[in-house]
C-alpha cells in the first residue's frame, strides 16, 4: 500500500473510476489542464482527455446545471465546485433540480451526480474559502451530504459517492488535503455512504464529530485516557445526511454522555440534530446535557483570527470535563 | 492608434412566412409533408380547446394553478414538431401543446394540476423533462443532455424553451454560454409574449431583440413570427439540423403573445390594455394557420369543424380519465416515495410514523 495524502487518495479514486467506467466525466473550473486548484484532478486530462475532463467557464451555477442533464441523460458527472463559498451560486441548481427530479419524475429520471468541494478554515485563506455550511445541503431532502476525514476515507467515499444513484455534495476539507498520509490500498475499496463508524472505543463519554474535526477530537480522546483515565468512545459520522443515528445512539445507551464537535455555526448546525435525536432515542439513558463544541454564530474571520473560531482539543477538553460531571 | 468598428460577420434575421391575414410568401414556404401540416393543425386546436378547458376547470375548482398557453401554441408545436422521440424535451410550463405532441397524455396533465405528483410521472419510453417552474433553471439541463447525447456518438439534440423573463436570468446565459463553448447540440427556443407577469419586455431588457443576445455567446440567433407556424418550423428546422450535423446551438426567439393570464392566480387588467390584447387576437396563430391550409385546399371548414368536435371528444374523456383516476389517488403516504434510490432508516421512521398517526386522524386521511 502506498502512503498517500487526502488529494492524492481523491486522485486516486476519480482516476480508477473513471478508467472502469466511461459515463464518469468530471467537469469544473481550472480541472482540466491545471488539475485544479488543489490538484485533486491532476493528470486525469492527460489519461482521459478532454471529452471527459472539463475545463468549464466560470459558472458555478451552470456547471451544476449542466451536470444535471449529463446526469439525466445516464452519465455520472463529478463536479468541482472550486470553494464551497462559491458553491451558494449553484445552490439553486441542486435544491431546485438535483434533489428533486427523482421524485418530481416518480422515478424516471436520477441524478447520479457528485459534487466535490473543498470546505472549511485553516489553510490562511481568502475570504469566502473558510466557511463550513453542510448545514445548507443537510436540510435539502433528496441529496446526500459526505464528509470524509482523512485520505483513506475519502478515497472509499468518493467512489461510492461516484457509484450512488443520488446526487451527492462530497465536502473535503481543505486543511485536510496535505495535512497527512495513510497506507490507501491500489485495489478497490469502497466506504459505504450513510454508516458513521466507531473509531475509538471506550465506555465513559461518546464523541461525535466528521471532517476536519476528528484530528482535535481524537487528541481529546487521547488525552483525556492519558490524563484522566476516561475512556471516550469516538464516533466519525462520515455522512452528515442521511444522518444514520444507530451508532451513536448506541454509544450513548452505554456512556450516557455525549458530546458534539463541528466546525459549522453552532445554531441549526448538524450538532442540533445529533443531539435531538439522542434526545429522543436516549434520553432516559443520558447522565449528563449533551455539549456541543463549534463554530460560533458569527462570519469566520480572516485569517489571523481563525484559529479562535475553530473548536481545538482544549476546547473540546473543556466540554469533555463538564459532560463528564454528575 | 486606430478607432475601428470591429466587423462582427453575424447578424440577426426576422422571418415571417404567414402574414397576419394568413396569406403566404411562396418564396418562403417550408416543403412540409401534408400529414405533417395537417397533425401539426390538430395540435394546434387540441392546444388552444385544452387549454380552455383547463381554465374552466380551474374557475370550477376542480384544478389548482395553471399557466395557459393560448396564443403560444404555434410557437412551441412549430419547433418540437422537429425532434425524434430520441431527441430531448426540456420544457419550461408555458408549452403544454409542445408536452403532448410528445406523447404526454392529457390526463397527466390534469392529474398534475389538480396537485397530485402522479400527473408528473414521465413513462420510460418519453425523452421530456418535466415543467420547470423555476424561471429559467431548465436551460442549462438541456446543455448537459445535449453534450452527453454527443458524447455517446448519437446526433440527438435537446430543445429547451423558456420566456422573455427567463432572459433576464443567469441560468439563460449561463446555458448558452455553456452550450457554445462545448458547441452542444441545443435548440433554445425563447417563447417571447411580451409580459414577464407584469412586466412589460422592455424593462426586461435594453436589446432591440431577444435573438440578438446569440451573438454575444457565438451562436446563431434569429427572430421568428411566433404566430407563424411555418415561420417557427423553418427557423427550427435549419437549428436541428445545424445541431445534428454536429454545428452547435442556436437560439431562437418566438415573437408572441399570451393572450390569457400568466397564471389563473393573475389579472392581467391591471397591467395591460384590453386593446393591446384585441390587437393580438387578431394575430391569432389558429386563423392564420387554418387560411393557409384552407387555401391550400388540405381543409375544408366542415372538415375543421369535425376536427374541433373530434378534440373535444378526447379532451373530455381525458378530464373523465383524469377523474376517476383521482379517485384512487388520496393515499397521502405517497409523499414519503422517489425521495432517494434506498429510503434512509429515518425517513422510514417518519413514514411509520405518519401511517400510524393517519390511522387516527380523519382530516388528513381524506386529504386527497
């Protein structure tokens, strides 16, 4: 196996599935001859050529739109939308259409499409390439809404994001991409889409955070083993929407303590959903308040302020300790 | 440093076949074969007594909102009279005329109007979208489909319509940018009638035409009689085959009128003159239509009058089809279905949930 970053790993899975199957196109801005911003899609033109990597004008909106009827027609488009803060320009396309024309057709048409966009702070960004809003697309019934954690993951996910006959947001963190290497087997591997896994176990306190968030979490797991001797159980979501609650209603059945961490606005973030549905599927089992460690209310700030805004492992300590009271 | 005007080698044409009296420019005349002329006249009035119908039914409660067509209907039959079943329909929600030339049944309409998304229901051999209420928002699925008709070596193309307001919109240039850069086999029909709701097209935009907005994208554009059924025929004709031949978009602007509401939620009163409305009655596509066919002796006013009481024939079995088809309609638990491929676990929850609570509740159990 080959130690691989989150972009190389995204590579890899665009790369094997568009070699296997040939109604895989990708399409975005700058993913062709540059390879994108972020390189994700670095060499696919060269294999595949321009018929199926896109260099598209400067529309997010109607790269959405056009991968819709690609998707319509029975191809299976993969859109980059360059930051998910240009992604508010396609909104409409995928609330609108993508998500609707299963059901709006009873079932002649699907939008097996993907778009890939990379989210979140921590790489000293412009402004609108900072924010995390999954929020939005959780809220849209008919989408699907991935957000993988490291390179392996995200390698498993994009290719069933790929192969999903729904249209799927695919968020990757951009602090992510280069932040670190895992073994990404060569051979095929798939990470099913709507199935958080358990990836630390423990009995004292569970621990539910996706994305950029699970590094700061699992060194609050960590931490609080090495200093405190709890046993946290750590939850990775993987999929925001459908959110599948068993895992982590489970956990808490056993813990009976429950702690959130996202980097979105803490008001109608995923946090608030979490924590309803422990409310009702686990209240009677609950020792303690869920706590939710987030983003705040506010715009993200520049850069030299970002820091303050994202949940880190103190902060999450300092909630780990009050959950963990009583 | 030189000032000069750049030559741009395009321009725009208008083309009128039929004048408003109906009288033909023979050195126009499309070469249609005679069952084509005379299905498209079939349509025509099925379009114009349909949509009748679909009003009174609304004014009798028995639909919900519509967006009537008449007025429009040789505008949107003209151009969709080209495509193959192969070929792809994306409709905005003013081209119900259009809809059933390609096989979309009455019923389905009705169905769909009286609020029950069975009426959407596309049956798998029928290349349509479904309406598109969203202004505009249809435009770039046409550009998607027509590229990946090309990509699959086939020379299908997609039409797509839309209004004058939908101009105004990003999704418009958007779409047509798109489809020029890729050179998509796409017939973007714009049904120009004048009125966005209220607002007139002049405050849509400065540009003395729609069809002129194609130059700007690097596309053929041309301004069309949208009253004239031949004229909207010829222009679509030289757009499908230049998109089949593998020679890009074009769009095409349909100058017409709607003679009734924007929707049955719409007074028009308040905006516009009754004698602008009466100008254009007299430009009314049917009469046109039927001089040209009745000079061409292919008809005869009995023979017309056997096909409007033919028409209403089978619109009435429709709205009866439509009816009792309703009545096995009411289940509201339809709702939860064709959200996803695979229900997820808590949409099943909800769904048992709701079943249980409907059992209880009479009101929302006799909803439909």
């Amino acid at each position: 196996m080959a130690k691989m970053t989150m972009v190389q790993a995204l590579n890899l899975a665009l790369q094997q599935e568009m070699e296997k199957d040939d109604r895989v196109i990708v399409l975005g801005e700058d993913v062709g001859v540059d390879g994108g911003v972020f390189r994700v899609t670095d060499g696919l033109i060269d294999q595949f050529g321009e018929e199926r990597v896109l260099d598209t004008p400067l529309a997010e909106n109607g790269i959405v739109g056009m991968a819709i009827g690609m998707a319509v027609y029975g191809l299976k488009p993969v859109c980059e939308i360059q930051f998910s803060g240009f992604s508010y320009q396609n909104f409409h396309q995928i609330e609108n259409h993508a998500a609707r024309l299963r059901r709006r057709s009873r079932g002649r048409y699907q939008v097996p499409m993907v778009l890939r966009t990379p989210y979140g702070g921590g790489v000293r960004a412009l402004e609108h390439h900072s924010e995390s809003r999954e929020a939005y697309w959780a809220h849209t019934p008919g989408i699907k809404t991935v957000i993988p954690s490291g390179p392996r993951n995200a390698r498993g996910l994009l290719v069933s994001a790929i192969r999903d006959p729904d249209p799927v947001i695919f968020y990757e963190s951009k602090a992510l991409y280069r932040a670190f290497r895992e073994e990404v087997p060569e051979e095929e591997e798939t990470v099913p889409i709507g199935q958080p896994r358990i990836v630390r176990e423990g009995k004292d306190l569970t621990m539910i955070a996706y994305g950029a968030m699970m590094r700061p979490t699992l060194e609050a797991a960590a931490s609080l083993k090495d200093k405190d001797g709890v046993e946290a159980e750590v939850i990775d979501l993987l999929t925001v929407s459908p959110l599948d609650d068993e895992i982590f209603v489970t956990s808490v059945l056993k813990t009976g303590r429950a702690l959130i961490v996202h980097e979105a606005p803490r008001s109608f973030g995923p946090g608030a959903e979490i924590a309803t549905r422990l409310m009702e599927k686990a209240f009677y089992y609950l020792e303690a308040p869920i706590e939710r460690v987030t983003g705040y209310d506010i715009i993200i700030p520049l850069f030299s302020r970002e820091k303050a805004y994202f949940p880190n492992e103190e902060r999450i300590l300092r909630a780990a300790m009050k959950a963990l009271k009583n | 440093m030189p000032r000069n005007a750049i030559d741009i080698p395009e321009k725009i044409e208008y083309l009128s076949i039929l004048n408003e009296k109906g009288e033909l420019d023979t050195s126009l005349e499309p070469d249609i074969p005679e069952e084509l002329l005379l299905k498209l006249h079939r349509s025509i009035i099925l379009g114009r007594k349909f949509d009748e119908r679909l009003l009174n039914l609304q004014r009798q409660g028995r639909i919900g909102t519509f967006a009537p067509t008449s007025g429009q209907e040789a505008a949107h039959l003209g151009a969709v009279a080209l495509l193959r079943p192969s070929d792809w329909l994306v409709p905005a929600f003013r081209e119900t005329a259009a809809e059933v030339w390609r096989g979309r049944s009455l019923e389905s309409v009705i169905i769909y109007f009286n609020g029950y998304d069975e009426g959407a229901e596309i049956p798998q051999d029928l290349n349509n979208l479904p309406i598109s209420v969203p202004v505009g928002s249809q435009i770039p699925h046409a550009v998607g489909l027509g590229w990946a008709a090309r990509y699959r070596q086939t020379d299908d193309v997609a039409m797509t319509f839309f209004g004058d307001g939908a101009t105004s919109e990003g999704d418009f240039h958007e779409g047509l940018n798109f489809a020029a850069v890729f050179q998509a086999p796409v017939i973007f029909v714009c049904q120009n009638n004048h009125w966005a709701i209220s607002n007139p097209v002049a405050k849509q935009t400065r540009s003395k035409t729609l069809a002129q907005k194609a130059l700007a994208y690097g596309m053929p554009g041309i301004q069309v009689d949208g009253n004239d059924v031949l004229a909207v025929y010829a222009a679509a004709k030289e757009a499908v085959e230049r998109a089949r031949a593998g020679h890009g978009p074009t769009l095409i602007e349909c100058v017409t009128y709607r003679m009734t509401v924007h929707t049955t939620a719409d007074d028009p009163k308040r905006y516009r003159t009754e004698e602008e409305v009466e100008q254009w009655h007299k430009r009314d596509p049917i009469v046109r239509y039927q001089k040209y066919l009745l000079d061409k002796s292919l008809l005869s006013e009995d023979k017309i009058a056997d096909i409007e009481s033919e028409v209403l024939e089978e619109i009435q079995a429709a709205v009866d089809g439509a009816e009792e088809k309703m009545k096995a309609l009411g289940d509201p638990i339809d709702m939860f279905e064709h959200a996803y491929a695979r229900m997820p676990t808590y949409l099943k929850e909800q769904k048992e949930a709701f079943a249980e609570e409907v059992a209880e509740m009479t009101e929302v159990k006799n909803s439909g």
